[in-house]
C-alpha cells in the first residue's frame, strides 16, 4: 500500500473558509491524503484564501514565496511538493496568481472544490490546472460527507454551509463577485448533515452563509423554508443542545426568526448583524439598503422577544466622502445600540467593486485615527459586557482540554471563552459555571454544581483527556 499523502491547507478570512478546508480535506481524504498542521513535509499545502480586503489578499503572496523556498528544498530532496490556491484570492485573480508565482500548480475557485482529485491529476500531467468558473451544477451536492473519525477530531462544535453567495451588492464588497449569487441548499441535505454530526458527537451547530438569513432552501413538502423554519427543524435533532447562524444582513430578518428566538431555547440570544455605518448617507452610498433607524427597529425586534439577546457587528470607517459628521453617527448608533463585541476596519478599495470608482477623501491619518476611536468605544463595551458576568452563574457548553494542566475550556451564550478546572469528562455537556474572574476575553469560573451521573464518554472525549 502506498504511504498516505500530506496535505496542509492554511485558511485566512472568514467561517466559510474553514469550513470550505474541512471539505477539502473530506474530498482528498478519498484520495489517500491525510492532514497535517505544518506546511514544511507536506506533499500538497492548499491556501485558502481571503480577498475580502487588501491586507488579506496580499497575505497570500507573501506565503507564497516563503512556500517557494520550500517546494525548491523538497525537489532537492527528491520530494515532490504541490501548492494549490484555493478561495477568494482564486477566484478574482484567477491566472494572475500564476503570473505573479509562478510556483503555484492548482488555481481552483470555491465553487470548484469536488474537482480538486482531477485538477491534481491534470497539474501533475500538464504542469499546472485552474478552474475558476461557476459550474452549473450544484457543488454542495458532490462534495463528501466527513467521516466519522473527522468529525471526532473537529470537536463538538461545528459548522455547516447552509447558504453561499449574496445579492445584496454592497459596493464596497467583492463577494457577490468572488461567491457568485445566492443559491440555498435543501433544507432535507442540511437535516441529514446535521443529524449525521449529532450521531459523532457533534452538540452545536453554527449554520453559515454569506448572507445566511437570505436563506430560501427547498423544504422537504416542495414549499420554500426560510431560516426560522429551518431552525425550528434542525432543534429536533436528537444530540444538538445549541444552534446559532451567521453572517445576516439586517434586511433579510424576517418573523420567522424572530419566532425562532422567541420559540427555540437551543437558538442562543447572540446576533452578529452587521450595520458597517451609522450614517444614513453612508448606508445609501454602501448600498446596504437601510437606514440607521431601520437597524435600530431590527434590533429592537429580536430584544422584544428575547432580553437577554446580545449582538456583534461589523464597522467600516473611512469609506468614501465619510465626513467626521458621518462617523459620529456610526459612534452615537454604537452608543444606542451596545455589543457584546464588534470588528472594525478601515475601508479598502477593492477592484471591481462600484465604491473602488468613488474618489478617496479619508486620509490615512483619519482612517487610522476613526479606527482607534471606535475600537477603543467598542472595546470598552465588550469589556462591560464580560465584566458583568463576574459573580454570574452561565450556562458554558465545554469544548476541549485548555492548555494549562486540568482546565477545560467551553463557551457562554455569547461566546464567551469560559475555564474551569473539572474532569474531561464534561466535555460535550452544558452546565453551570460561576464566574469568578476575567482574564482579557476569557471568563474564569467554577463548576456550580456537580454534574448529574455523565453519559457514556465518547470515544474521542477519551482521546481528549490525553496523557
Ligand atoms: N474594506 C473594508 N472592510 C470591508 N469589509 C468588506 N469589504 C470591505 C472593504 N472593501 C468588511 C465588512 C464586512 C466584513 C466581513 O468585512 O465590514 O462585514
Ligand atoms: Fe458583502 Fe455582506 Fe453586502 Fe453581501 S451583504 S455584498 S456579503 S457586505
């Protein structure tokens, strides 16, 4: 038998991308590779690419040419080593990445994953292979199912691509490009993959899209299903104690997840609803499609069926003719509003997107100067936001063993890091932690009660205890 092939794929940028590096993973699994965590003996090393802002995609470039060194070293060695760039960078700059490194085999866009065994076939063949297009048929239906020694060693949490692409067009944006339009999976393949998780052990679902409650899946009686319904049929799932969704745009909140949150207990109360300007001049020019009062009404929807929800954002600052006027409305809308956390950055132009036509007039100084203002407004929010739970008794769904000796790390509702000292064994359950003290972004606690007789250990929670 041949030994196994390595792969290591290094993803950058959002959710998606990890997931899209779980499926390659899946995919080339049937190809006898297995995955390893350093590039440096590695047969195969994907970059999965981010080209969502300009620092991102030349991140790429710089890899590149440090992987360069390396696939010269293996040749010397008489190892062959290919490098494939995978994601969004893939996807825009197509041929130009083989061009500017010429050290890359394999260009292959997200939409074009399932065919990663042949293009491999066809670089090792003729050189080099790139397939950017977007195939008609639908990709989520060729990709394979984990299996079910992947999922363990994933962990209890995971995620799972319910929705890709956007229509939304916001002008500074370059997925509707990159990501191609919205198309919805089924909602029978999402409950099948779902409940396949559950059966390996998997306790938390995030569903992910680039505008995920844009979802419109086919249900299973013809009709279709928005999010909230599919929420609704996904919380039956026998194992699954949390679920949550992201990334939304605030437009696309409709009743039936608000009834969600008002109706699921497994649905946690935190939103990331990203609003990128306070400004209603601004959100016309970003083409976001609603004004600052219109976000305001969103939030004070889902608060009005659950108190306790928490939300995170995403803020741009300095987009084009942004006034010191138009940023203090982002910073009064972040007043009103309050977040659990929030990522802010400073606009970038990014080619072929309508707002990289639009005259630059935030200089650098500004942007850099705005973007401390709202981090520091932002930060001291986050830091309220944790400090309250100090002496708060949370639910913590734990994860996996911490790296210091006998602490087991989980999460609150809100993702909230949470360490206690405690047994392996919990892992995978939900109880009660006391909040003692805060370290950074972490929560520091007690178990509050001891845990009821645990199930049967899975066998990879064994494995987590380690040695
Ligand atoms: N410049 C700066 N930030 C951007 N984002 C998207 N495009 C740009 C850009 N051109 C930010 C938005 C988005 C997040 C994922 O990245 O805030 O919500
Ligand atoms: Fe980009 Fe989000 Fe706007 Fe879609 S809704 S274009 S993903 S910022």
């Amino acid at each position: 038998m041949k030994p196994p092939r390595k792969l290591h794929i290094k993803s950058y940028g959002c959710q998606m991308n990890v997931y899209d590096a779980q499926r390659m993973a899946d995919t080339l699994a049937g190809e006898g590779f297995v995955e390893t965590s350093s590039s440096d003996d590695a047969d195969l090393v994907i970059l999965n690419t981010c080209h969502i802002r300009e620092k991102a995609s030349e991140k790429v470039y710089s890899e590149l040419g440090r992987l360069r060194i390396l696939k010269d070293e293996a040749a010397r060695n008489g190892r062959e080593m290919r490098i494939a760039v995978a994601g969004c960078v893939a996807q825009a700059e197509s041929s130009e990445i083989i061009r500017r490194a010429p050290v890359v085999d394999v260009v292959v866009g997200p939409q074009s994953y399932h065919h990663l065994p042949r293009l491999l076939a066809h670089a090792k063949a003729h050189g080099r292979a790139l397939e950017t297009e977007f195939p008609v048929e639908d990709k989520f239906g060729f990709l394979p199912a984990p299996k079910p020694e992947a999922i363990r060693a994933r962990g209890i949490s995971s995620f799972v691509t319910v929705q890709e692409g956007c229509d939304k067009f916001c002008t500074f944006c370059v997925v509707p490009y990159t990501r191609g339009a919205e198309v919805s999976r089924p909602v029978q393949r999402i409950v099948d993959d779902v409940a396949r998780l559950a059966d390996h052990g998997v306790r938390e679902i995030t569903l992910i899209g680039q505008n995920v409650n844009a979802y419109h899946g086919e249900g299973p009686d013809g009709r279709t299903w928005p999010l909230g319904r599919l929420l609704h049929r996904l919380a039956e799932t026998p194992g699954i104690v949390r679920l949550r969704y992201s990334t939304s745009h605030p437009r696309d909140v409709d009743d039936s997840l608000i009834e969600a949150h008002r109706d699921l207990p497994a649905l946690m109360p935190f939103v990331h609803l990203p609003v990128q300007s306070g400004s209603d001049r601004i959100l016309v020019a970003m083409n976001r499609r609603h004004t600052a009062s219109e976000y305001r009404g969103v939030i004070d929807r889902f608060r009005a069926v659950r108190p306790d929800i928490a939300f995170s954002s995403d803020f741009i600052v300095g987009f084009p003719s942004e006034t010191e006027e138009d940023f203090a409305a982002t910073l009064a809308l972040v007043m009103q509003i309050g977040y659990a956390a929030a990522y802010s950055f400073k606009y970038s132009p990014r080619p072929g997107t309508p707002a990289a036509d639009m005259r630059e007039t935030v200089s650098a100084a500004e942007m850099d100067q705005r973007l401390v203002r709202l981090q520091e407004l932002i930060d001291s929010q986050q830091s309220a936001f944790n400090a309250a739970t100090i002496g708060e008794t949370v639910d913590v769904l734990f994860e996996r063993s911490a790296r210091n000796p006998g602490q087991i790390v989980g999460r609150t509702a809100y993702l909230q890091p949470a360490h206690v000292m405690a047994s392996p064994e919990i892992i995978g359950q939900i109880l009660p932690v006391t909040i003692t003290s805060l370290e950074r972004y972490s929560l520091l606690g007690q178990l509050a009660v001891r845990s009821p007789t645990p199930p049967a250990p899975l066998p990879y929670l064994q494995m987590t205890t380690g040695a």
